[in-house]
C-alpha cells in the first residue's frame, strides 16, 4: 500500500532493529530514546536560565554539571541503570559480525 515506506523501512531493517543485539532484559531501556530527550531538555532549560555565556569553558561546565546530575540520579534510581552482570552480556563490537552472519 506505501511501497516508498515499506522500501525505506526494509532498507533501514538493521538500524531500526539494532536494540536487539543486546540482552533481552535490556531492549526495553535501549529501545527509547525518551532518557535522552529527557535529558536535552533539562539541558536547553539550564541554558535558557543563563541566556549568554561568557565563554566555551562556561557551556562545558553547566552541561557536564547536569550529565553529572543526571548520572548521579540514575546510579541512586537503580532501575533505570544496567547490572555489570547485565553490561558483561552485552557483544563485544567485533562479535556482531559472527552473531549476525549466525542469525541469518
């Protein structure tokens, strides 16, 4: 029925499907980016505050003062962070190829 959307998809396959080369447990946390919008959000409204900095060292400061914020939740949140047992079952990069070519 919209042959340029069903091409576009199938032609994006790999990169719409990629959550799926970590564990099962993690793909519902990897599969959103809304922790991420979350995040740029809370950034623009920092930045917004500020309105002019003085200089590229100011920028870097207030940006990492909120990533730092922002981890500092997510470690204390628990829920939202991955078990380094978890992390351990993740593919190693130049693992992909064997388990790719395995699932075809």
């Amino acid at each position: 029925r919209f042959p340029k959307a069903t091409e576009l998809m199938n032609e994006a396959r790999e990169d719409v499907l990629a959550f799926r080369h970590f564990p099962q447990p993690h793909w519902k946390k990897v599969w959103s980016t809304n922790l991420l919008e979350r995040v740029n959000e809370e950034i623009k409204r920092r930045t917004r505050v500020v309105g002019i900095f003085p200089n590229d060292a100011s920028i870097t400061r207030l940006v990492g003062a909120v990533l730092l914020e922002q981890h500092e939740h997510w470690q204390l949140e628990g829920r939202r962070m991955f078990s380094a047992e978890s992390m351990a079952a993740i593919p190693e990069l130049e693992d992909l190829p064997d388990l790719l070519s395995a699932a075809a």
